[in-house]
C-alpha cells in the first residue's frame, strides 16, 4: 500500500501538492493520472482526481539495466527526468542516466502495455553523450507525434550547446542517418555571461535544459527551463517558451526571435512569495482542459520542491498563459 497524499481545493485555489517532486510529468489511462519523477527507479504516484496523490512504493525500475551503469560511470540507481506517452497502442518511458554536471549521459527506454500493470520491458538506449565527444548532454528527453506524418521525435538537453532534437524511427530509437541538431539556447552564441556557473565548473553558462513540446492549434510550443536548478531556495529556475508551425523547428518567441539564437518568451517564474523559482515542465490537455505542471521551490518551506499544476488559457494570437 502505498503512502497517501491530500491537499484541499487542490489545483485550482491552491496550485501545490505538499509533495516533494522533481521533473514531473504526467499521464492519463482509464480513470487513473499517472505522475512520474526522478528518484531511485523512477518515482511514481497515482490519483484519481490529481487532487489526491497516492505514492507507490515499487519504483517503475526495480532493476536498473546493467547497461546504464556500463555507460555512464558513476551512475547507479537514482535516475532523473523521466517523459512518457502513448503511441501506437504501447507506452514508452524515456529516462535520464547521469551524474550532477557532466555530460558522459544517457537516455534509455522502457515500454509496457498498461501503467497499471508497472510492467516495463526494457528497450536499451536511445542516446548516449560523452565527455569531449559531444557538446550537448543526453538528458531531459521529451517525446513529440508529428501529426501531419505520424512521426516520433525526440528533443532533450542540459546546458553544453542547448536543447536538441532529432527524429525517431517506429522502435523510439535515433532514426537512420539523424544527426542531433541545436533548437534553443539560453544566450545568443555571441554572447558570453560575466558570471560563472554556481552548480557546476564543467557545465557552462549556457543554461538552458528541459524541453517539452505541446501541440495546440496549428503550432507546436517549446517550453525549456533557464537558468539553474537543485540549489533550493537559492534556485532562479523559470520557463520559457516559443513556437513553431513545424514539430523540428525554428521555435520563435512572441517577438520572432528564434531559440537557438537565444529567444524565448518568459512563462513562469518565482514570485519570492510562494515561490523563489519554478521549472522543468509538462503540459497536457486531459479532459478538454489544457493544464501546466512543473517542480518549484517553495518560500515557506525553505526551498522544497513541490508539484505545481496550473490550468493554461490561450490569448487571442495563440500564445499560452496561466490562469
């Protein structure tokens, strides 16, 4: 039996779970959500009415892949920033393998028939980063259906040069003869912030991670977190987001300038009131109603990370805000 979690008038009049999460997303099968989050195996709850969380005590992963660990040195149990959908009748789990600052990383893949089952087969990696190979880093991976083709992508990303996409075949694996390529940094490439990173000498300035793409209208939208994460009441984390007709992009803010040369108009971030920052983001429309969740760390818990979930409204020229 697992541990259950209440928060009254939850989300709409109070927009917290007193939950500690960090990189939530979220799904819906049956009458039944599904939130997932780094932790040992993958942390997983389930509710009935997202009000009430019940924390389940069997992680997704029971066994971590023997893979993993030859991969990533220093990697062991404690895996960061699932992302999962449904597609063609099967659901696919992609997570992150890593150590705190480094880009020796990798995106592994799961699948399974039913989240109720928890029964996740292993499909080995989708992507590997190594250290002065790659200038980006294989983590925060986001699945996204190209709907005109009915065609999977993958965007992912932590720092180094940015957020990256590349196109998947029918397994979720890298399709034959993609190559990663840069969608959106934190700063024009000219640029070069004065102020070093505060988490981590080998990552850079360039902070920027996260991605998650939303399709709504004739646009997919590309929210990423800036800026640093993981220091509690310290954190600046915010979201960003852009926009794009076509699934890879360019993804341009609300005025034209595109992602990768830096653009991105500003979504969230923390009020010093209830909030010192707020990041690392999902959406989704479950029920007709489109809804935003991220992890943020909370002022009057001295910087704990909590679930935020919030209700999105669109503008009259399609931008997305909060109620």
């Amino acid at each position: 039996m697992g541990v259950i979690l209440k928060a009254e008038n939850y989300p709409y009049k109070s927009d917290y779970l007193w939950v500690t999460v960090h990189d939530p997303v979220m799904a819906k099968e049956g009458d039944t959500y599904y939130l997932y989050s780094t932790g040992m195996g993958i942390q997983r709850m389930t509710s009935k009415d997202r009000k009430s969380w019940t924390i389940e005590r069997q992680p997704v992963m029971t066994v971590i892949p023997g893979w993993t660990t030859d991969s990533v040195p220093g990697f062991r149990n404690h895996v960061w920033a699932p992302d999962v959908i449904k597609w063609h009748d099967r659901w696919w789990m992609a997570y992150s393998c890593s150590t705190f600052g480094k880009n020796g990383s990798a995106i592994g893949l799961l699948s399974s028939r039913s989240l109720a089952s928890n029964r996740w087969k292993d499909e080995g990696c989708i992507v590997t980063s190594r250290e002065k190979r790659d200038n980006w880093n294989a983590i925060d991976p986001n699945f996204i259906i190209d709907d005109a083709t009915d065609t999977p992508w993958m965007v992912w990303g932590s720092f180094w040069d940015g957020i990256q996409i590349a196109r998947l075949d029918s397994t979720m694996h890298i399709a034959k003869g993609q190559q990663p390529r840069t969608i959106a940094r934190r700063y024009d490439p000219n640029y070069k912030p004065t102020e070093p990173n505060p988490t981590s000498k080998y990552a850079g300035t360039n902070a920027i991670e996260a991605p998650f793409i939303f399709k709504h209208g004739g646009y997919y939208y590309l929210f990423v977190s800036w800026d640093y994460c993981c220091r509690g009441a310290k954190s600046n984390y915010r979201v960003a987001v852009g926009r794009s007709k076509t699934v890879d992009g360019p993804y341009l803010d609300r005025d034209g300038k595109d992602m990768a040369q830096g653009g991105g108009t500003l979504f969230i971030e923390g009020d010093k009131k209830q909030w010192e920052a707020a990041g690392h983001c999902a959406a989704y429309n479950f029920d007709g109603e489109d809804i935003f969740i991220c992890h943020g760390y909370s002022t009057a818990h001295n910087g704990a990370a909590l679930l935020i979930q919030r209700p999105i409204t669109w503008t009259a020229d399609g931008w997305p805000m909060l109620k």
